[in-house]
C-alpha cells in the first residue's frame, strides 16, 4: 500500500505536464495543429472536431479581441 501511494504522488505531477494548449485565432487556418500561436486554428468547428480528443488538463484559447462564430458543447 505504501508503494502504491508513493507511485500515485510521484505521477499525480507529471499529468499535467502531458496537458497540451490549443490555440485558436481569426488569422488562423484550420489545417494547422493548433498546438502553438503560430499554428491557431481559425474556427470553433475545427474545435468542435477535436473535442473528442481532448484529455483532462487540455486547454483552448482564443486570441483575445478576435471574434468567433459558432457553438461549442
């Protein structure tokens, strides 16, 4: 039992060191991965597309002061 919650404590960190951020911006492009301000995705489908893949910890940002149309569940 004391193994076990030692492994439980030494992972429990590293989690959110596999958390991943998805950018998304109006001057983006949707065949992009998303995964840097550099590669935004441009659409809230595209998003929609990929929330199936998303894990816990995964975060989506959207460029501040661009707007987005859409709907997102």
């Amino acid at each position: 039992m004391k193994n076990f919650l030692i492994s439980l404590i030494l992972l429990v960190p590293f989690h959110s060191l596999l958390a991943v951020n998805y950018y998304v911006s109006a001057s983006g492009n949707d065949n992009n991965s998303g995964t840097s301000a550099n590669q935004a995705w441009r659409s809230t489908g595209r998003v929609a597309q990929e929330t199936s893949q998303l894990d816990p910890g995964d975060s989506i940002l959207f460029r501040r002061g661009d707007t987005f149309y859409g709907s997102l569940q």
